[in-house]
C-alpha cells in the first residue's frame, strides 16, 4: 500500500458485481447512497461517489497483490 494521502482505497474481489456505500473501517457513518457496480472487461469498476476501486482476482488489473 502507498503512503500517498490522495491514493483510493482498493479492494480485491472474487465477484464481477459489487456494492459500495462508502463506509470504511474507520469511519462508517460517513459513507455515501449505495451503489452497485459491475466489473468489466477491464478487470476493475472505480466507484463514482468515492473513488474506491475493485479489482477481480485473477481478472486483467488483477498485479497478484491481493488482499488476505
């Protein structure tokens, strides 16, 4: 992970269509509507409200650095 301050979260994932409300571990309240988004051909959907990005394991974007 970087220590950039501007840089989105990023979340590895095992399903093409995903949900995202913005909560995160640190602060959930602070969240957005939720959005359902679906992966592409391009291995990964960025999240309009928060910038969150999802990428499918073993897809296109996937750099073999998932997550546990």
């Amino acid at each position: 992970m970087t220590d950039d301050p501007f840089t989105p979260e990023i979340s590895y994932v095992t399903m093409a269509r995903v949900a995202c409300d913005g909560a995160s571990e640190i602060s959930p309240a602070l969240g957005h509507p939720r959005v359902y988004l679906q992966i592409d051909e391009k291995g990964y959907v960025d999240c309009g409200y928060c910038d969150k990005r999802f990428i499918l394991k073993g897809g296109p974007a996937d750099q073999g650095t998932s997550e546990a």
